[in-house]
C-alpha cells in the first residue's frame, strides 16, 4: 500500500518530541519527493527479488550499501534534487543527502557526497531519459515533473496534517488541565466574592437534573452533574468537537500520489486526528482520576468533581479511540488491503486496547460498581493496563518511535507512576500501625490506631489497608473519616476563637465511598480539647467486600494513605453561623466543624439500631451546647433550616453529610457545594 511507504521508508529514526515540536517528517520535501518516485527502482547491484518492486513495504532487496555505491542512484537523485531544491540551504541538502540517500539512518553514508555528486555530473548533457516501470536504474534518469509534484504535494499536505494534529491534541491537553486553574484563579480576584456570591447559587451549585447529585439517577445511570461541573463537560465535548472536525485540507490537483481521491486522504487525516486527540486524553483520564491529582493542590475544585469529570473525560477518550479504529478500517477496506493489515501485530495489538476501553467503560457502570467494588477496581486497572500496552504496542511496531506518538503515552504512565509512588511514600511515612477494632452495632465497628499525629484540618479522608484481613488481595484499601481519638475523649468544650490553626486541632472527613455529602463550609475557629491520647479513630459501616470481615479484635495491621483533603474548608472561616446536618454514620465527617468554628448548631438522626452508636459519640457531643440527635426519625432539615435562618445571622455555613437523598434535600433549599463518588 502506498501509505505505508509514508510510514516506513521516509521517517526519523528516532523522535525526540512530537511532530512539528520540533520533527520535521519530510524537510526538504523536494528531496524526499525526488528520493520517492525512485525507492522502487532496481539498481544493478540489488537482489533479484526485487524485481516486483518495493512498494508494499518501503522495504525492498536493495541493502544501504548498494544505494551508497550505486552510481546511477547517486546521479539519478542528485539531478532531481539540483532542479527542484533551488531555494533550500547548501547544507541542510548535504544533512539530507548524508541521512537519507541510502535509507533511514543507516549509519552508511554514500561514496559521494551531494556536492561530489554534482561535480560528477559536470560536463555531461541533461538526462532527459525517464524510467520505464520495472526498469533497472543504470543509467542517470531524468525524473517525471508531474509525478514529482504529485508526490511532493502529497509529503506537504500529510506533514501539515499531522502537524496540525500535534498542535490540537496540546491545545487540548492544556486547555483542559488550566481550565480549573484559571477558573480558581479568577475566583480570587478583588471584588469576584460578592459577584460569585450571586452567580453560583443560579448557575454553579444547582444540580442540571432536578434534586438528583449526589443519590444516583434512576436505573443506576450515575450521578447528575451540577451546573458548575456541566459547564467543564460541555466546553470539553465542544473542543473535542471542534479539534476533531476542523482544519483539513485535501491535495488532489495534479493528483496526490498516496491517495487518489480526496475521501481516502481526508479520512486518513480524520483517523489520525482522533487517535492523537485520544492519546492527548490519556494523560487527563489518569491524572483526574488520582489521589495525588495536582489540579486537587492548584484549583479549588473538589476531588468528587475531578471523579466525576474523570467518568466523563474517560467516555470522550473512549469515543474517539473507537472513532480511529472504525475509520482506520473504513479506509483500508476503501483501498483493498483490510484482509491483510487484520494480520499485523500492530492492528491486533490496536484493536486489544479499543476492545478494553470498550469494556472499561462498561464495567464502569455506577450498577456495576455498587454490586462488587472490589471486583470492579481491579477491572478497572486491569484493563487500563491493556489500554496502555496495547497503545504502546500498536504505534511501536507501526512507527518504531519515530513520529513521537509514544512521547503521550510516556506522559500518561508519569502521571499513574506519580500517584502510585506518592501513595507508598505516604504509607511509608505513616509506618506499619496496630489497630484496635471495637464493635459499636451490628453493622458499625470503630478502629483505633494510636500514635498517629496529623494537624486537625476538617474535610480530610484516608485510605486505610487491613492487608490480614484478605492476605489474597492486600492491596485492597477504602477511603474513611478520620477523627481524632483525644476528640472522642474529650469532655471540654470551651471554644476560644484563634486565628490560626494548630497541630492539636482534630479532623475528621466523610467516608467519601459510602456516603455522600454537601457541604457551603464558612469560617474557622477552634476549641479547646484534650490532646493526652494521640491517635486517629475510624468509623465504617460494614458492607459486602473487605470491611465485612472487620470484627473485634485487639490488633489489626493497618496501613494509612492519607490524610487527604476532600471539599475546599477555605470558606467555612466567613460565616458567622455553621449548621452541621448528619445522618447516620455520616456524623464523623462534620465532627471536626464544631472545633473550628465558635458559632455551631449540630442536626443528627440515625435508625434506631444505631443507638449504640450515639452513646459511643456522646462523650465527643457532651459540651456542644446546640445539638439535636433524632434516634428512629428523620431530620426535617426545611423547618430546621428556617429556623436557623430566622435567626437573623449575616452569613450561615451549611454541611451536609448522610445519605445522598439527604444531601440533596439539603441542596435542594440552600446553596451548597456536593460531593459523591
């Protein structure tokens, strides 16, 4: 096929970024057109299976050496390039001729160099005898204009493309990775408060269907998107959408020697723009998806939102791998040769990472992720390895890293290797711990582990590992609260305001998995507590998986990833009211609030079987002088909120932690910021 004499016969060795950045595929394209409409001749010095000529694979009989000796080759090529190459530079055609004249970086250099070559040429007429098909070159031909145009437009049009397909899948990757940063930023500029404070309640907080975020739409579709969120999403499949189907432009006049009418080269220019556009995604679907995600320090945006933008950058990702493939099989099929390219290494290796983004997607189901998490992450990664090795593979054995396609792919694995590597250095940092379990209900333990000292800041979680309980699968760990032993210990609740915070304040944070949360967090205070007993306490409500085998026990190895942050706290420090609303098990991610704000008023009901979970937190609640805790029914969070509100308080702060359909009743009367996973 004759692209892939494009693919094979006329690139670098090896690339050093991407095309365009600074590869050039075909500079001079004069030279490389002369070269070109001659890579099939039979030389007099080549091997006899040549004969049919080399066109099916830029890959004949003739070995560099025979080029290189070769003197009708040498001549031949240097009368082409002397008429044609008029304005390029002496010594990039000397370069040209040194690298290419004998192959693609063979290491074997002709006997002539171009100059000497000319020389050679003094004093002979002009060669005006072209090349007869199957002729052997023993002569010095003269080259046909035409078919030199042809070629030299064709090598034009397709550097341009892939240039242009570069510059897109930046402009894509960078647009996407600085838009939550410039959005932050903007936040933050003078008199932006009480603008943003008019704005987002309309047009960032609200959810886009109904009262559906952080409890899932109906059938298990997945959780609705705010406003906020769906402006990112639809300025990302706009861009997508724009970078994909703009900026082609077809070369048929003469005629285009690799494709022969302008469908062909316009859909080999589509293809390739959609598997660059896929790899330039790759990166962002890994680094959204992270713990260690540097947007999370940069920006202000939650790490539920970077999730659920995750979801929705994977299925674009998705989309455009399985658009390649489509439409690289359309246009093999178009030109005859899709029986034979089924059998390369390469296409079987493409079509093993479409297949398993295909099924990544749906294996990514909120139905399949809510009947076997465990089953379902180790599914997820699995396939993101096939994913990335068969990328990998598909462009190693199609471009031997010439193009500088891998160059994606390596900053994908930097970003998964940056995450995994930050993970042990927090697990190490915290060491190997002993745990206390103590069973509080039937379906709730409490887990102990001393000696570990964070600096107290609310909206934090970590992940914890219990690799004995499943010696099988040791890496298998869940994201918990946190709250400080010495709170729950602590009988005095005298608040004194301070104005910054300490390494004995204490902090505590949803349990991002199980539960979900909303939360408008204003302002900061602290309160004085005993800090006698250093350690952290986790709460977990036992369900299929791992957490079900946590019983009583009195030393349980436990490693600790953590702490992370979760939602920004940053605005809890403004208000001059904080309503803490939890339900049920949810009560450990608001816990920390009440130590930092000196203004509280605490909401918590639970089901009646978790009254031994009350008594358990009773101790931590005993000084909060405004606290109601329904045991057996529900929170009418309207009449409270109204209540709260006629108080007649400037600025009143919500959090929201419990069951989804309670976060979102709360979202549905206040503005509040939500998260779920």
């Amino acid at each position: 096929m004759k692209v892939g004499i494009f693919f094979t016969t006329v690139l670098p060795n090896t690339a050093s970024a991407l095309i365009g950045y600074p590869i050039t595929m075909y500079d001079p394209n004069c030279a490389f057109a002369c070269r070109d409409i001659f890579a099939s001749a039979m030389l007099t010095c080549s091997g006899h299976d040549n004969a049919s000529g080399a066109h099916s694979h830029g890959q004949g009989a003739t070995s560099p050496g025979c080029y290189a000796s070769d003197s009708s080759w040498l001549t031949t090529l240097a009368n082409c390039i002397n008429a044609t190459c008029t304005d390029i530079a002496p010594w990039k055609l000397e370069k040209y001729w040194t690298e290419r004249v004998t192959g693609r970086f063979t290491g074997v250099e002709p006997k002539w160099t171009y100059q000497q070559t000319l020389d050679q040429m003094q004093g002979t007429e002009r060669p005006t005898r072209l090349l007869e098909e199957d002729e052997m070159l023993d002569f010095t031909a003269a080259f046909n204009k035409e078919t030199w145009e042809s070629t030299r437009g064709a090598l034009e049009h397709f550097e341009n493309a892939e240039r242009k397909h570069s510059r897109y899948g930046i402009v894509l990757l960078v647009v996407s990775f600085a838009t939550p940063i410039l959005v932050t930023c903007l936040g933050r500029l003078p008199y932006m408060t009480s603008f943003l404070a008019k704005v987002k309640p309309r047009l960032v907080w609200p959810s886009l269907v109904g009262s559906y975020h952080v409890r899932s739409l109906p059938f298990s579709l997945g959780n609705a998107p705010t406003i906020g969120q769906i402006w990112y999403i639809a300025l990302f499949v706009i861009l997508n959408l724009a970078l994909t189907a703009g900026g082609y432009k077809s070369f048929q006049y003469p005629s285009n020697a690799w494709f022969p009418d302008a469908w062909q080269e316009i859909m080999a220019y589509v293809s390739a723009r959609t598997g660059v556009l896929a790899f330039a995604l790759a990166p962002l679907v890994i680094l959204f998806s992270g713990r260690n995600n540097v947007l999370l320090w940069l920006t202000n945006w939650s790490h539920s939102t970077y999730m659920l933008l995750h979801r929705w950058v994977a299925r674009i990702f998705t989309l455009q791998v399985v658009l390649h493939s489509i439409l690289e099989f359309m246009l093999y099929k178009r030109q005859g040769s899709v029986d034979a390219e089924q059998k390369e290494p390469y296409w079987i290796w493409g079509i093993v990472a479409t297949i398993a983004c295909v099924i990544m997607v749906i294996v990514s189901s909120l139905w399949f992720r809510r009947a076997s998490y465990e089953i379902f992450l180790i599914m997820h990664i699995t396939l993101a390895i096939f994913v990335l090795v068969g990328s990998w593979y598909h462009i190693e054995l199609l471009f031997a890293r010439r193009w500088g396609y891998e160059f994606w792919l390596y900053a994908a694995c930097a970003v998964w290797f940056f995450d995994r590597g930050a993970r042990v250095a927090r697990v190490l940092k915290n060491g190997m711990r002993r745990a206390e379990v103590t069973q509080i209900t039937d379906d709730i333990v409490r887990i102990d582990v001393k000696g570990v000292r964070w600096d107290a800041r609310p909206g934090r979680h970590t992940y914890a590992y219990f690799p004995t309980l499943n010696p099988l699968r040791p890496w298998e760990n869940h994201p918990f609260s946190v709250v400080p032993t010495a709170l729950l210990q602590s009988r005095s609740h005298s608040l004194a305001n301070t104005a910054s915070s300490s390494s004995s304040e204490h902090e505590a944070i949803a349990d991002v998995e199980k539960s979900g949360a909303a939360s408008a967090i204003h302002a900061r205070a602290t309160r004085t507590v005993r800090t006698d007993i250093s350690g952290i306490s986790l709460y977990v409500r036992k369900s299929n998986g791992l957490t079900k085998a946590l019983t009583a026990r009195a030393s349980l190895l436990t490693l600790l990833d953590g702490p992370y942050p979760n939602n920004s706290t940053a605005a809890v420090r403004r208000t001059d009211r904080l309503v803490l609303i939890a339900g049920g098990i949810g009560i450990t991610a608001v816990l920390p609030f009440i130590a930092h704000h000196p203004n509280v008023s605490l909401h918590w009901s639970v089901k009646t079987s978790s009254q031994d979970l009350v008594d358990d937190l009773a101790m931590a609640l005993e000084g909060l002088r405004e606290k109601s805790v329904s045991v057996g029914a529900r929170l009418e969070v309207e009449d409270l909120l109204e209540r709260e509100e006629s108080e007649g308080w400037s600025r009143i702060g919500v959090v929201v932690c419990g069951p989804g359909r309670l976060c979102d009743d709360v979202r549905s009367i206040l503005d509040v910021e939500a998260f779920s996973w």
